[in-house]
C-alpha cells in the first residue's frame, strides 16, 4: 500500500524535522531515502546506490555525502549495509520509526 508508506514517510519526517542535530543536508537524505522507499514500496529496508542519493538529496561531492550520511548512521536514524557485490545493491534500514 503505496499510501501507507508515504504516510508513515510524511510523519517520519515530521519528527525528524524536530531534531536539532540535523542540518538542512540530513533532511536532505532522508527525504531522499523516503523517496526510495515510496518508490520501492518499502517501509523499513530500502535498496540504495550512492549515485542515485546524492542525486536525489542535491548533494554534489562524495565528501559531504559521506559526512552526513555517517552522522545519520551515529543519530541512530538510518542503518546501512554495504554491499561489496557489483550486482547486488546496498540497504539502508530506517531506524526511530515510531
């Protein structure tokens, strides 16, 4: 149900708006992380590839993805697993979903 997910996606954002932590490039990925998720009609484990996410947050160098990809991963919001397999993508687990 594409409407479930963009739903739960819309109230995730929501709280995560309300962090002080976060920057206006976190929100950034996460809301592009919640695009890949509604469009792979996930709500817990979405399928990855760095290129796609910087495209989708705006973001345009390698370092500043990483930076506040990581910081993501350390405020407990996301959850990633690399893949090392060129055929197979990376996931990222969206964690505080409540």
């Amino acid at each position: 149900m594409k409407t479930d997910v963009a739903k739960r996606g819309l109230i995730y954002l929501d709280n995560v708006c309300q962090d002080p932590r976060l920057t206006v490039w976190h929100i950034s990925l996460l809301l592009a992380i919640a695009r890949l998720a509604y469009r792979q009609n996930e709500n817990k484990i979405i399928r990855v590839s760095r290129s796609i996410l910087m495209r989708m947050a705006h973001i345009n160098t390698a370092p500043t993805y990483h930076k506040y990809f990581k910081e993501l991963q350390n405020y407990g919001y996301i959850k990633y697993t690399p893949s090392y397999h060129p055929g197979y993508r990376s996931t990222i687990e969206l964690l505080k979903l409540h």
